[in-house]
C-alpha cells in the first residue's frame, strides 16, 4: 500500500489521520477513495462496488501522483469542495451522517437503497464546512 504521513506536494502537511496512496485517476479533493486490488493505487469508491471506503481525499488526486487520504478526525473543507463531490449546495448540512454514494467519487446523506448495493458509512457533519470522519464497514442492500 502506501507510506504513512507521505506529504502530497510541496507546502501539503501530512496529518496523523492519513496515508498518501498514488491516484489511479484524477479526482477533487473530498472523493471518497477505494484502492485497487490490482496495483494498491487510490481512485474514487462507489457504494455499487466497493463495501469499504479508506478515506475521503485531503488533496486533489493527480493520476500517478501520490494524494493525501484521511481516514480519521475531522476533515475541513470549504462548502464549494463538498458540493464538488455531491452535498449539494452550500455544503454539508451540519448533524447529518453521510454515506458513499452509488456514484463514483460521491457522497451523500441518503444511504443507498439499491439492491446489492453498499451501505458504507463515512462519516457526520459537525459543521457545513467539516466532516468527523468515522468510517465503516458497509452492509449490503438485500433484494427485495
């Protein structure tokens, strides 16, 4: 996988609740990131897939680069970024859990209700800027 605390970049400070994977793809920052079986590289999970989230991304994902994921604590982003990656306008809505979406690289306050699809936890709004990220395992949508 990849080296703990592994700054993004010049001027990106690692933060004890994060891991610096390389990107499969390019992504915004707040992507909810999946690894890849395969290579071990970073790219955005999908509730349709994957029934495990690693992180949310704390640097944009640059394909082939590595990008700062944090998997603990509260993740500070400003409400544009998290409209970016599927709150809607405004940001967070403060007090709200929030789920991976069945949209890749997405997140959302509804848990998916597809069948066969991942209910998978990341987290709950503290703010409409901040994110407590208390990740999960994913439980599957049964059919019918």
């Amino acid at each position: 996988m990849a080296d703990h605390n592994t700054p993004a970049g010049p001027g990106v400070k690692a933060h004890p609740s994060t891991f610096s994977p390389v990107a499969a793809f390019d992504y915004p920052v707040g992507t909810p990131v999946a690894i890849d079986d395969d290579g071990g590289l970073a790219g955005p999970a999908n509730a349709a897939n994957e029934p495990t989230c690693v992180g949310l991304a704390r640097t944009r994902g640059v394909t082939g680069e590595r990008t700062i994921t944090q998997y603990g604590d509260v993740l500070q982003l400003t409400a544009a970024e998290w409209n970016t990656v599927g709150t809607g306008a405004g940001g967070l809505l403060d007090g709200l859990a929030y789920y991976l979406s069945e949209t890749p690289g997405q997140i959302t306050a509804t848990p998916p209700v597809t069948a066969q699809s991942w209910v998978v936890p990341l987290g709950i709004a503290v703010s409409n800027t901040e994110l407590l990220i208390l990740l999960g395992i994913g439980t599957l949508v049964p059919i019918g």
